[in-house]
C-alpha cells in the first residue's frame, strides 16, 4: 500500500462534498508529474490525505482510498469544461484521473503552518518551498506521523 496528499480548493470540491457523494472522481489534474503519480503509482486500496488549499487556512482535512485507479479523465474532451485541453484526443487521452471513496473527515485539520513547524516533517513535500503538485507520494512514516497527530 502506498500513500498520498490530494489538493482541492475546498469552494470547488471539499472533503465534505466527497463526504456526501462518498466516493468521486477526482478530475482535472492538469499537471504531467501529477498525472504520471496518478498513473504509474497510485493503486487500488491506497490512502489519500485530502488537503483544502487555495483558502483561508489550507490544511490536510481527511482521508480517502482509492476505489478506482487511472482511468480516461473525460474533462479534457468536453468543452464547456474548465478541465478542457484542445490539444487531447481519444485516440492519444494526455489527462487521467482516479476514483476516490471518503474515509474520514479529520474533527481538527492538520494546518499547513502547523506541518512546516513540525521537525519531523521537514523533509515532507508539502511543506517544500515552491511545491505546487496537486498529487504527491507520502512516505509511510509520514503518514503514520500525520494520522498520529490527530489524536493528540
């Protein structure tokens, strides 16, 4: 099993809104990195943190598994779609995307500020300077780390 953070704009599509849905397509990932994460790595049964970024206190909010893996992102062919790309094509599909199914929606988000402050996740990808992915790999200790912080 591996793990991974998942950013959304809460005003878009929130952990609640997977909450109420349960599980979901996560559309639009429009970046190559992030899509070969997507779909050389992510995998059946993999947990996700899901992070509400773009707003007033982005914050890891939740987890969510993987339901689905990395399939045809149909967004990238309608063109009233935000997640349009003119230059995709059924036959040669650039963009992917999973299905995600809700798991937990955190009592108290693990705060942005509050993971940069924390030694142990100096090496964590978020808190990278500059890192803008909106998929990212979550080492095991990591994850193990961050859930832990839940509950103190």
């Amino acid at each position: 099993m591996a793990y991974w953070l998942f950013k959304t704009e809460p005003d878009v599509f929130s952990i609640t809104d997977l909450a109420e849905k349960n599980t979901a397509d996560w559309e639009g990932v429009r970046n190559y990195q992030a899509r070969n994460f997507l779909r050389d790595g992510v995998a059946l049964g993999d947990l996700v943190f899901i992070y509400h970024s773009s707003c007033k206190q982005p914050a890891i909010v939740g987890i969510a598994a993987i339901s689905k893996t990395a399939h045809i992102d149909p967004s990238q062919f309608d063109p009233s779609s935000e997640y349009f790309d003119k230059k995709s094509s059924s036959d040669s599909p650039r963009w992917l995307q999973v299905s995600v199914e809700f798991v937990e929606q955190f009592k108290q988000p693990i705060t942005l500020s509050k993971l940069k402050a924390d030694l142990n996740l100096t090496d964590f990808i978020l808190t990278q300077k500059g890192c803008r992915l909106s998929v990212m790999p979550v080492t095991p200790e990591q994850w193990h780390y961050i859930t832990n912080m839940c509950q103190t």
